[in-house]
C-alpha cells in the first residue's frame, strides 16, 4: 500500500506540474519523480540527481554516466543547460532546497511546493 500511494503522490505532483516539467529543456530529478515523469510525461530525457538508487545499474553504462548529477557539477550543469533552455528542478523538498542553496546556483524563477516534493524553474541564460 505505502509503495503504491507513493508512486500515485509522484504521478499527482508530475501531473500538476506538466506544462513546466514537459516544456522544460532539460528536466533535473530524483529518482521518484524521474519515474512519474518517464511514465505520466513519456519523458526519458531527464537527468538524475542525488542518489540515483535502482538507476545505478543503468547509469553505469558508459552511454549513461552523464545522466547522473552529483551536488558539485550541479551549478556547471545548471550553467550549461540554462545555455541551450529552461531548466527545471523536480524533487524531493531537502533534495531542491539543498541544491539552490548551492554557490553559485542562480535564483530560481518559479517555485512551486507540493507535499514533500518541490518544482524550482530556471529560465534560459541572457543572451550575451
């Protein structure tokens, strides 16, 4: 039962977030909320963040390694992604409240807070 209202908390979160989660460039998430956004979102494309868990096995694949974000490369991937879009931050309240308190991470443009999960929306870089 906690497993199944867990996963239907995710899916309700990704779910009131769409619009932002789909249009976003690159999607930064935890593991739980990688998972509702693969399967409410049809998005494959995120990048994982924090402990990447029952990810792990993926992600050590060469072609995947990339896909796992550590607290430190945040802000450079943060930089990197906001060059090329928006970027978006979906994940547990501690986890997001811990990595825009990061130096040099930027403020966000948009937060948005459900239970225990939190959405942080970064806009793209200005143009130089």
């Amino acid at each position: 039962d906690a497993a199944l209202s867990d996963a239907l908390a995710s899916g309700r979160t990704v779910e009131a977030e769409r619009a932002t989660l789909s249009g976003a460039g690159t999607l930064f998430c935890d593991q739980k909320l990688a998972h509702a956004s693969a399967w409410f979102l049809d998005r494959e494309d995120f990048l994982v963040i924090d402990a990447p868990r029952e990810f792990r096995n993926g992600l050590d694949r060469p072609e995947d390694d990339a896909r796992l974000v550590t607290d430190g490369e945040f802000p450079a991937r943060l930089a990197a992604a906001r060059a090329h879009g928006s970027a978006c931050v979906a994940a547990a309240t501690h986890i997001v409240d811990r990595l825009v308190a990061l130096p040099g991470v930027p403020a966000p443009t948009r937060r948005t807070d459900h239970r225990g999960w939190a959405m942080v929306e970064f806009a793209p870089a200005a143009a130089r």
